[in-house]
C-alpha cells in the first residue's frame, strides 16, 4: 500500500496542471496515468485555446465578458454563468502562466502572444502555436512536472505511469484513495489518500468515427459513476466538421479560422445557403457547421456519400507551411493529399464530451474527497455545445482550480481520520479477486466485435441527426452488447502486460458511458446545442433548460435534473 | 485486398528461453496501418501480443518500432507503402524489452529528466507574458516537433556501445532550450551537454535524422552545441578561466 495526501488520476493537461497546483500548495501529490503522462490525449489538440488577451488589432477590445458570454451563448444557455465567467477570468493569467513556464506559442509581429481567429466569437481571440497547441502546452506542463519532481523546495510529487486505476476506496460516502493496476509488473495496489482528482479525459471510443485517442474510452468516467458519482448532460457530443475521411484524425478549425473553404461536389461554399451559418460561414460554430455538412452529405452533394472538401489551397504555401504544417503533415501521411495542391477529404466525427463527472464550479463531485476536472468533468462551462479552443482552456483553469480546492479540503483536515488499513487491504484483494476472475470461462465472446458493434451503433443511432425511432434502436443493442459482455472469455491470462484483459476492462466503460450517453439523448425531447431531435427540432426552454443527471443502478441509469445558473444573461434565441 | 504475413517478434523474459519471430496471415484493407494489422493480431489472433500506442496520429509518441528494415510509428506506416508482402516488426533497440513489441522506456527518460528539459528564465515577467520577436521564435520551429518516440535513440549506433550517452533526443531538448530567447541557463546547458557522453559522443552518422518521423535535423543541432562549446573554449574570457 501506497500513501500520498492526494492521487491524481490522468496525466493529460487537466491532471498535470492539477498536480501542479497541489505541489505549489504544498501538498504531497502522486500521478497516476495508464500511459506516460506524454502519451495522453491533450497532445493531439491543434488549433489553439482562448483568452481575451486582446493582442489581435481586432480583438483589442476583448473582455472575459466577451469570452464568457460567447461562451454561454456558444453553449444554446446550458452552461452555468458564474462557471464560465470565471472561466473566462482565468484565462488570461493561466495563458501567460503557460508562457512563462515555456509554451513557445507564435508571436505577434510585435513579439506578443499571436491570437487567430475561432468560431463563435467574432474576432481573434484564440492563442496557438503553429496547429500543435496540445503538443506544446502538454510538453510543457509535463517538463514543469520533472523540474519540481527533483526540487526540494515543495512537497513531493510523483508521477506513476503506466498504472491503471481500476476502482476508488470509498468508506462511509467519502473517497480515501484508489485501487491500482500496475501493467508492467501485474500487480494490484491501493494508494490511500486524503482525496482523488480525475483527470481522465473523454470517451470518444464508444463512436468508431472520432478524432480521440484510442485510449480515450470513458473508463475514467465510469468508475466515479458506478462507484456513485451522477454524470451530466452527457447526451451532448461535440462532432467536429472537419476529421480526416477515413481514419478521422482531427484537422483544426483554425484551418478554417486562417481561411480555409467547406466545398461540396458541385465546388461551392454551400455553408452561404443555411440561414444559422450564411453569416460566420466556415467560423460558424462547430455544432452548426457539423449539421449542415451533414445535410450536405445526405442531400446528395458531397463525395462518394461521405465526405466534402477542406480547400486551403487559396491560403499559399507560406500560410499553410507557417500555420498549418501539422495537418498538412497528417493529410499527406493519412489521405496522401498535400492541402497546398489538393482540397482535403473531410467529414464530421465525434470530437468531445461536453458532459462527464458532476461537479460543482471548484471541481468537487458529490463524494466529499473526489475532484473531477478537464474533458472528463462537468462543471458545466460548456453546456449543450463547446466552443474550439475552450476546451484546453477549461484543462489549465479547472485543472488548478481543482487542485485548489482538493489543497483546501485536505489542508483544512477532509473529512477526518480515515478507516484502518484493513479497509484498504480488502478492497485490494476484492479487486485482485476480481481482475482476475472477470472474464473467465462464461461464454465465447470476444470482446473486440462487442467494441466493433457498439463503435457502429453509436455511429449510426446517436449521431449528428437523432430522432426517438433511432435512439431506441440504439438504446436496445447497447443493452444486448451489455449482456454479451459478461460472457467474454479472453485467452490471455495473468495481469502482467496483458493487453487483452486491459481493453476488455476498457470496454466495460465504453459501453456503460454509451448506455448513459443514447438513453441521456432519448429522454432529452428538444433540440439544443450539439443535441438535434429530428422530431423535436426547436430548443425548448420551458421544459428543457436543465441539467441532466444520471446515476447508476444495477438496472441501468437513473435521470434526474438540476438547474441551470443563468444569473448573468437571459437566454435568448440563438443567432450568428 | 491482399494477405499480408507479419513477422512479429516475440519474447517474455519472464517465460521464453529467447526470442522468436512469430508469423501471423492478415487481410489488408484500404489505408490499413501496421498498427491496425498488430490490432487486428491482438484482437483476433493472439491476445497476448504487447505494444504501445494512444494517438494513433503521429503525434504522441507511443508506437515506435522496428519495420522492414529501419524505425517507423506503427500507426502513421501504411501496409500499402512498404511494398512487401511480408510486414516484419521489431522492438526499438537498446531499450530492455519487457514483452514482445513493449519496451522498457526508463533509460529514455532519465537522459531526457538529466538535460534539465524545462526552461530557466531569467528575471521574473511579472505578470504579462513576456515578449519574443518572430524571428527568436522561429529558432523554435521544428525542433519543438518533437514527440520523444525514442527512434532516433533506437537507431542510433552509438547507444550500443555507450550506456550512458545521452542520445540524440535528450541533445536536442537540450538545443530547444538553449535556443529559447527567453531561457537564461545557456553556460549550464552546455556543461550538461559537454563531456564524453554528451554531444561529443556523436559520431555524425545521421541515423536518428533519418528515421525522425518528424523530419527534426537531430544531427545538426547537436553540430550547433558542438560549435558554441568550441566557440565557448576559445573565447578569451574562458581561456582566462583556465
């Protein structure tokens, strides 16, 4: 048994950063990251994150007011206000905190922090380096990690990588540590704390179409959520315009924002002929471009009935190789088209979990001791739909704020002396017991035609267009997926290096995440934000303008909703 | 659609003798990778095969190896493009291997954590973001590139003789950081790097530039550090020094 003050579960850029806050505070802090903390899937982000810094001619006069309520706006007025206010607020000291730790981000022609423009605000505000913003920023995070792992000067910090957390110790309602899988050796640990941030990322693999890492399963929200922690408006899945036909690599919106053109097969910017895109065109917002290509598609003008083109041949060599050259790259190796000579193949695919983890706007769920914050979370900043370059933003902000708070509960005491060492042990030998028991000798299924089933379900039932004939198609064959997934056997045996029991594990999160995600969808009767209903195509605010809760049970999720802060703006009809 | 044959290698230090390469028939589909083929194996061949990977974009790292002939990211390598109709994949040498494709990857990064791999300012910015002209920025371009896959450090012929050389992707962190405007360790860089297992080490044979899925000139920016630690020497002041 291991003991560290607070464990922090993810090594992506929220859970760095957290760490990060609690060594500044002092607090003895571990990493626990199922791959190097380098490996996570905040390196994969491109185009930039937001702050009102105001360093674009255009954007001098840029307020976190601006920010946030293009924030709420952005969100269809799901998002809670106070939440993206300080959002917002943040932003700037957290952006040149990141530069002064060492993000080279590009420059202004007067040596400034360079901002290019994102959808859903009407002018630059969005930081970046060249279009690998997430690689730089997660680097840097990652060094700042190393320089204060070695210094003597704060309180201790490691990083465990390679080690997977595969349940929480929770005694009397409150969170006192985790159960560790180490891969490499096999071996099953508990590391006892005085409080738990998960910082877990998302859970893009339970689509088959989706920019996400093949790590980002939505393991890391199911365990809070079966351990009883609500998720949130998890029905809300940002599809991002413009991902690699084929593979679905991500190719930034800043392709957009530099200028870059949507064409159908007939070579027009068909995004002039919807009344909600005619005005922002390319940098309109996501859930709104994502539509109406989609529309594109089924109505017969795209390619091969499945993709459309990206043109940024009109941008020049000089522009593309400058701010560009990570997706040229990518286009190159994946499509083998260079955008300086050939339009790109794009399609829509799922990009980002607005919803996750419950917690409040210090990042703290409703099981005194355990924190969420980062893509995993909800606080809510987001709400119904997330603007490009808010999400990196809400991993540095709510990643220190959560470390924060965490600093604070265990710094003021928690919740008292925790239970004796004989809780923990338990809890250590119930999980070893089980890990090593869970898929033996029940059936034959194998558990990578269940992820290939539910990848088609969720791509064809819980996409872009839903309507309740299609949910609840969705909604039966997920539930059959769960019955088949107790009757997996696998043939690899042991827990050292065993990939095999790894993704079966990883599964068993994919599928309870999609059964909250399509069931969240079906019970949802109107359209806002990223959510379109078919057949309840009009936001509706009398009867919708809610949070939605989910909470496990042996049956299945159990909904219920709370409320939405709107204390700063009125909602309003939706316009750009 | 064709059948291709993967010759994988395979050894558990905890179980196997010695290593072997194993075979495995697999059907390749448009745009396949050698990633989704060592997919493909894992899920329905043999799980117990053991590798990395995350992105599977190019971009975090994980899956470097050994295919046909010279160091590649399995996930970024199309079947198609090798032109073969065998797929042969190794670990990245000299790195201990813990099973099959899966690497121990500690030596890597204790050489990275030794290069001090994190910028030391100067004076304190205060609170506004310190400025950088386009130009100091543009010493960065490429060189922050760098995914830490560790193929150079595979590739490269002087980590099999010399432990304790740093390699090449711990020199050119060092460079990144040495050629930051706004770092201001510049003299302790260089004695990091100095020494028989630093950037003198390197033999100039341009492995690791050559198998740098990032197209990053590793080689010449160790070359870099050799000329200022040479300038360094025969500057006045320090001959004053010695």
């Amino acid at each position: 048994m291991r003991t560290h003050q607070v464990v922090v579960v993810g090594g992506g850029l929220a859970g760095l950063r957290a760490a990060l806050e609690l060594n500044k505070r002092n607090v003895k802090v571990a990493v626990v990251s199922k791959v190097h903390p380098l490996r996570s899937h905040s390196v994969e982000a491109q185009g930039g994150i937001n702050a009102s810094l105001g360093n674009h001619p255009r954007g001098s006069h840029d307020t976190p007011e601006l920010h946030a309520f293009d924030t709420v706006k952005g969100s269809d007025y799901l998002a809670d206000q106070q939440a993206a206010m300080r959002l917002t607020e943040d932003a700037v000291m957290r952006i040149r905190e990141m530069e002064h730790w060492g993000v080279p981000f590009s420059r202004t022609a007067d040596g400034k922090i360079a901002q290019r423009p994102f959808g859903g605000a009407g002018f630059p505000r969005t930081c970046f380096a060249s279009d690998k913003t997430g690689h730089v920023l997660l680097h840097t995070l990652f060094e700042q990690c190393v320089k204060y792992e070695e210094a003597s000067e704060r309180g201790e910090m490691v990083v465990y990588d390679e080690q997977i957390v595969t349940g929480l110790v929770v005694h009397d309602g409150v969170c006192r540590g985790v159960v560790v899988w180490d891969f490499q050796t096999g071996e099953i640990d508990v590391i006892k704390s005085e409080a738990v941030v998960f910082a877990t990322g998302g859970a893009g693999r339970i689509f088959g179409k989706t920019t996400n890492a093949l790590i980002s399963t939505g393991l890391g929200m199911a365990i809070p959520y079966w351990a009883g922690v609500p998720i949130k408006d998890f029905e809300f899945v940002q599809f991002h315009p413009t991902t690699l036909f084929g593979t679905n690599i991500l190719m930034t919106e800043g392709a957009r924002g530099e200028g870059g053109f949507l064409l159908n097969n007939e070579g027009e910017r068909f995004l002039a002929n919807y009344d909600d895109s005619r005005k922002a065109m390319e940098v309109a917002p996501r859930d709104i471009v994502a539509r109406n290509m989609t529309r594109e598609i089924i109505e017969g003008r795209g390619f091969e009935d499945e993709y459309l083109h990206l043109d940024l041949r009109h941008l020049g060599r000089e522009k593309i190789l400058e701010r560009l050259p990570g997706i040229r790259d990518l286009a190159m190796k994946f499509v083998g088209v260079d955008p300086i000579e050939a339009p790109v193949p794009v399609q829509p695919g799922m990009h980002y979990t607005m919803g996750g983890i419950d917690t409040d706007e210090n990042g703290a769920s409703p099981i005194p001791g355990f924190y969420a914050a980062g893509e995993c979370a909800c606080v809510s900043v987001h709400g119904a739909n997330r603007l490009g370059g808010n999400s990196m933003l809400e991993t540095i902000v709510y990643g220190a704020i959560a470390g924060e708070a965490a600093a604070e509960y265990v710094l003021g005491g928690g919740s008292g002396g925790g239970p004796g060492d004989a809780v923990f042990e338990d809890t250590r030998s119930r999980e070893e017991a089980r890990l090593k028991g869970k898929f033996n000798g029940a059936g034959d299924e194998n558990p990578a035609d269940i992820k290939d089933e539910l990848e088609s379900t969720m791509n064809e039932k819980c996409w872009v267009f839903r309507d309740e004939e299609k949910l609840r198609a969705g909604i039966e064959k997920v539930e059959e997926l769960k019955n088949r997934y107790t009757q997996i056997t696998l043939n690899s045996q042991g827990l050292r290096l065993n990939f095999d029991l790894l993704w079966a594990l990883e599964l068993g999160g994919n599928l309870s995440m999609a059964e909250v995600m399509i069931k969240g969808a079906q019970r949802r009767k109107e359209s806002r934000g990223s959510q379109f209903r078919m057949d309840y195509p009009a936001r509706d605010d009398e009867n919708w303008l809610e949070h939605t809760l989910a909470y496990h049970t042996e049956e299945g999720p159990r909904f219920e909703s709370s409320g939405v802060d709107l204390s700063i703006w009125e909602p309003k009809e939706r316009k750009y | 659609m064709s059948d291709v044959t993967f010759k994988v290698f395979r050894y558990d230090p905890e179980t196997d003798d010695r290593s072997r390469f194993e075979e495995f028939t697999v059907r390749v589909s448009n745009g396949m990778t050698v990633l989704d083929g060592l997919y493909h194996i894992q899920e329905h061949l043999d799980g117990s095969l053991a590798f990395r990977s995350s992105c599977r974009a190019g971009v975090c790292g994980s899956c470097a190896m050994h295919i046909n002939g010279t160091y590649r990211l399995a996930c970024e390598t199309q079947i198609s493009a090798l032109n073969s109709n065998t797929v042969r994949v190794r670990p990245m040498a000299h790195l201990p291997v813990l099973k099959d494709l899966f690497v121990d990857m500690e030596p890597f990064w204790e050489k990275y954590k030794q290069i001090k791999p994190y910028l030391i300012p100067g004076k304190d910015p205060g609170e506004m973001e310190r400025f950088q002209t386009q130009d100091d920025r543009a010493h960065l371009d490429v060189i922050i590139d760098c995914i830490l896959c560790a193929a150079c450090y595979a590739s490269c012929t002087v980590n099999n003789y010399d432990e304790e050389y740093l390699g090449p992707a711990a020199l050119l962190k060092a460079q990144r950081f040495f050629s930051d405007s706004r770092d201001s360790a510049r003299d302790q860089r260089m004695e990091l790097v100095d020494g028989e297992h630093g950037v003198w080490r390197c033999h100039t044979i341009f492995n690791c530039q050559q198998v740098c899925p990032k197209d990053i000139d590793i080689t010449g920016s160790i070359a870099i550090m050799k000329r200022h630690l040479m300038a360094r020497r025969l500057s006045p002041s320090f001959k004053k020094e010695l």
